[in-house]
C-alpha cells in the first residue's frame, strides 16, 4: 500500500507522569457539582493559566448515569492537555469531589480538592482554589515540551451543522486524516452514534473482530430505540432545521455522509462514552450527535485535539482540547472566519483533492499541537456537555 | 452544454446534486461513470440540494452515495426536487409504532 505520508510526523508535547502526552498544559478548576461552578468561574478570572466548565449536574443521579457523569468529570481531569486539577465541590453532592479528586490522582498528576461548605462560604472558597491555582501554574510553566510521534495523539472527529458539501468535502478530507493518523500509529475516534443510523454496515463490516461487529450493531439499536421507544421520528430532532435548509433530507443520508469522517481504516473497537481507547488506530465512541455531548465525550476519553467539519458553521471548542474547525464550503468559511481554521470547500470547486485537503489538515494538527491557537481557543469557547442517560432524582 | 455543476456519486444513484443554484426548465448534463444522463430540471434547485435523475415510484427506496436514504412518499418525476417533501427516513420512526 502506498504511504499516505511520506515522513514520520512529529510534535512538541507535554509528557505527564502516566506516559501520555498533552499538546496543552491547562489547571483546571473542576467543579463536580452545578453548585460550584461560579465560584469556579470567578477562579478563572482571577488566575491566569486556569480553566473550568459550567454545567448543570452531579447531585441526584443514580446507577449508570452516574457511573456516566463521575467517568466524564475524571477524564476531564485526566486528559493530557491538563498538567493539575483543583476538583471543587460544594460538599454536600452525589458527585463528591474528594471521589472524582482520588480517581484523577492515580494518573500521578497535582490534585487537590476543596470544598465549598468546609471552606465557610463562595468567598473564603475563591481564596482557597486561587491561592493553590497560583502555585499550580507556576508548576505547570515549568514543564517543557519534548519530541513525540504522532503514534502518542488522540484525535477526535465530528461534523455538527452539517449541510450536503458535509459528505462531499470536509467529512472525506478528515478521512483522510484519520487514515494519516492511523498510518502514523496514532487513534481517531468516530463518534455521534446517532448520526451512523444508515450506515452501521459499513463500519461493521471493516470491524476487527466479530465481537466489534457486534457491538457496533447494538449501540446503533440502543440509540434508534431510544427514539422508537419515546414514539417520535427522529428527524424531529435529527436532521436539525438547518441540516434540511442545506439539503439534507434524511438521517441515514446524514449519517453517510458523517461515516465517511472514518476513512477506510479497520473499526478496532467500539467504546463507551467517555472512556478512554485500549487500542489504537480507529475507534468508534457511542455518543450521541449533539455537538457539545460528543465533544466532551471524546476530550473525556482522551482526546488532546478534535477535528470538527461544519457546513453551516460553529463557534464550538473545549476548555483543555484545542478543537480544529474545517468548513465544508468556502462561502461559509469566508462569512465565519473568526469561527472556522480551514477550508475544505476548495474540494467542491475541484480546487483541491480530498487527499491533499487531509494532508493540509495533518499538517494543522502538528501546528496546533505544537502550540498554535485555534480559532475557538482565542475566543474562550469553553463548551462543556455531559450525555445524561437517566433522570434527575 | 450545461453550465451548471452537478454531482452524482454512484452509478446506483437515483439522485444528483446541485453544485450551484439551478433555475426551472433547466437542461443539465448529469455526468456518471461511462454515461452522460440529460435531465430537464422541473422545479428551482439550490446549491446543496437533490434532483431525481430517473422516475421513483411512491414506495421505492431513494438511494445516494450507492446507499438507501429514504423511500419517496410520493411518485417522483425526472428532475423533480428531491428533499422532505417527497422523501422520508426509514430510521429511528418511533411514530410508525403501533
């Protein structure tokens, strides 16, 4: 077979403790519960070097929806991109954060944990995480980064705002990429199960194994029944409105169009959301298609950069990932420069060839690993998604 | 002879795409492996969107990329818009449940 890429590919990264490697050295203030996540906030304006999230959850969830929660907020502390964690909680949570805190801490990297109630109140809190934030980045500044393969990155894919360029351009050039990337020895992750109804078969029949066959046939049955279950169609949701604007009309159209995202690697397993790869080369993560859910799923599992296709464009990124934006058409790309990284419309134009548009992308991913900001990290988009698979008690 | 794109993308297709905006009455050339398919466009299309590049009968799977996409609801002419209104999912139809 031909080499898709004629070198070995190299980056600067930050080698942690556990032998992984970040392409970003972030402290991130955890919050675990709902109810610390503005004084969590108010630590990020204070401390240069610190990251959080706002979400809304961590108390009252019980059985597989918390084991689902509890797996997400340690990933995030366990991702490479982040040198040390303050995990904060309120204390009083189903999500207590000394538990979230113990379980990041056996990756070997700076963990403390604070607590909202111990502490006596938001403001005492602030001065306690900034005051340990303060020496955390300093740590943090000291880390140098040293020469890794690419065989060491995670690479995540997704397409949100998809219009009919999606299958065309942008999801066969990142493709292309991940073919690179598995050829280089690296992982990239296939997501958004929803958005593979139509096209299972395909991915199943370039499984590793039966058993990966298999599960790729039942994640794909879970989430259709989910819909079936409920008595609605789908498309009432998936396709979005702005998909059937730009000439989508059916899920399982969608969803061809998105499986072309995975190139034409071996599918090595399929994995739960939020849990990190045993192998690597392609792998498929069962989430759903809500962009910030699978984005957060994948960085979770251990992501350091995520590709994300769009054709009608999105402000999207990650509080520790850089997430690489690559428009499906260039008229797109000229309106929402400020938002997208690359352009893989030349494709449509016949200006480029899906090959030498996955080619351009890999060099991306060498330049933003090695430090180069992306468009969604200038502009703070800090996005943050938990895939909830149970009710609030 | 026609001056607008199209794309079709396998020869099982019964659909092309519009790769710029395509007014009625138009004559497009639908270019496939080793054929050309001459189709008069009946309805506006937009860039993005799909016209039939043969009839579908009401019941019939639409099929792109070589690969079912839908059934049509309706009979569907030469050059008619495909989308929506014509096509529906097979997948995830909850509401089909009795």
């Amino acid at each position: 077979m031909t080499r898709l890429f004629n070198e070995k590919l190299q980056f600067w990264g930050y080698r942690r403790s556990d032998g992984r490697v970040g392409v970003r050295n972030h402290v991130l203030i955890l919050p675990t519960i709902t109810c610390a996540t503005q004084t969590a906030q108010r630590v990020t304006e204070l401390v240069s070097g610190t990251v959080t999230f706002i979400h809304q959850h961590g108390c009252a969830q019980v059985g597989t929806d918390y084991d689902q929660t509890a797996r997400t907020y340690a990933g995030m502390g366990m991702n490479p991109n982040v040198y040390g964690v303050i995990v904060l909680g309120l204390g009083c949570e189903t999500h207590q954060a000394h538990r979230i805190g113990d379980e990041i801490a056996k990756c070997g990297k700076p963990v403390q944990t604070v607590s909202i109630q111990e502490h006596g109140g938001t403001l005492q809190t602030i001065a306690e995480v900034a005051k340990i934030a303060v020496k955390m980045v300093q740590d943090a500044s000291m880390v140098q980064r040293e020469l890794c393969d690419f065989s060491e990155l995670i690479v995540g894919t997704e397409c949100g705002g998809s219009d009919a360029c999606s299958g065309l351009s942008a999801n066969p050039a990142v493709g292309r990429t991940s073919d690179m990337l598995v050829e280089q020895g690296g992982t990239a992750i296939l997501a958004e199960t929803t958005e593979l109804i139509g096209a299972e078969h395909l991915l199943a029949n370039r499984a590793a194994h039966d058993s990966v066959a298999k599960k790729a046939y039942a994640v794909i049955k879970m989430m259709e029944n989910r819909s079936i279950q409920m008595g609605v169609d789908i498309r009432t949701g998936n396709p979005s409105p702005g998909n059937i604007e730009g000439g989508l009309s059916s899920l399982e159209e969608k969803s061809l169009g998105a499986a072309t995202k995975s190139g034409t690697s071996r599918l090595e397993e399929v994995i739960d959301y939020a849990q990190r790869p045993t192998k690597k080369g392609l792998v498929w993560m069962d989430t759903p298609g809500h962009d910030i859910e699978q984005l957060t799923g994948m960085v979770a599992g251990g992501a350091q950069i995520v590709l994300f296709t769009s054709g009608r464009g999105t402000p999207t990124g990650s509080p520790i990932a850089p997430v690489i934006k690559i428009s499906t058409n260039t008229p797109m790309f000229e309106r929402m420069n400020e938002n997208m990284d690359l352009d893989a419309g030349t494709i449509v134009d016949g200006k480029e060839t899906v090959g030498e548009v996955g080619g351009r992308i890999m060099k991306e991913i060498q330049a933003v690993a090695n430090g180069k900001l992306t468009k969604a990290e200038i502009l703070k988009q800090h996005d943050f998604g938990i895939w909830r698979i149970g009710p609030t008690f | 002879m026609s001056e607008y794109k199209t794309l079709f993308l396998n020869e099982k297709d019964s659909v092309a795409m519009a790769l710029s905006d395509i007014p009625a009455g138009a004559q497009v050339t639908v270019k496939a492996e080793e054929r050309e398919i001459c189709v008069k466009i009946l309805e506006p299309i937009r860039f993005g969107h799909k016209f039939a590049v043969r009839a579908i009968p009401q019941g019939d799977d639409i099929i792109k990329y070589g690969e079912v996409i839908g059934a049509a609801v309706v009979p569907i002419d030469v050059g008619e818009h495909v989308h929506v209104h014509n096509l529906e999912g097979k997948r995830g139809r909850g509401d089909k449940v009795v």
